[in-house]
C-alpha cells in the first residue's frame, strides 16, 4: 500500500495566477485517473479546451464560472459540474478570494487539446513512458 502525503507535495504554477497540488496521477502508478486541484486568483483559471475522458470539476472554495460548450453556470463551494468526454469547457474565478477546484478525470495521464496552442497539452506522464 502506497500512501501519498499531500501535505507534503509541492504546488505547482500551471500559468500565472494559477497553482497546481497534484493529488494522483500515473507518476504515482494511479492507472485510471488523474486528481488534482488548482488554486485561481480572481479572474483566472483553465482556458477553453477538451479531454478525450470525462471529467468532474468540484468547487471547494470561491466561485467559479464554469463554460461547458455554449453554456455557463455559476458554481460555489460543495457543487460539481460533470464534463462529457469530448466536450470544451473551462473555467474561471469570479469571486474575490482564491478558488480552490479539484478536477478528477478518468485518465492517469493528463491530456487536453486547448483552443489556445501555447498551453502544454500533457501532464503527469510516468519516467518510464
């Protein structure tokens, strides 16, 4: 049994204003999902893009705009938006503090093809790949 010491994970900066705590992923041999969450300044967050896997976006703090195909919807602590594999979608902090969100997807490694081509496109790949 491996366990994994958040508290002892470093974050990591995604892009400015925007930092990364890695929960699980195929660096630490997860094989089916990738878990992460992210910390936003106001009016930041993940640009438009989309993954080959589901994925579930969970506000634990702030308020978050949350863009899924051509709607949006506002979304506040203890809410989740369910993302269809394929779909393009991205968020954005609109509160005032940080906004913490946690992303699970169904995929160990990260992958995400973004309307905007200089953000890197995969993540969290192991050693020996």
């Amino acid at each position: 049994m491996q366990v994994l010491d958040h508290n002892t994970q470093p974050l990591e900066k995604w892009r400015d204003g925007v930092m990364t705590l890695m929960r699980a992923s195929a660096t630490v041999q997860s094989k089916q999902l990738c878990i992460f969450d992210q910390f936003c300044d106001p009016g930041l967050g993940a640009p438009m893009h989309i993954h080959a896997v589901e994925e579930v976006l969970e506000v634990y703090e702030g308020t978050a705009e949350i863009y899924l195909r051509n709607e949006s919807m506002i979304v506040t602590a203890n809410q989740s938006v369910l993302i269809p594999a394929g779909a393009r979608h991205g968020f954005k902090n609109v509160g005032t503090g940080i906004l913490r969100v946690r992303a699970t997807l169904a995929a160990a490694i990260f992958e995400a093809s973004y309307d905007d081509r200089n953000e890197l496109s995969r993540r969290y790949v192991p050693q020996d790949a």
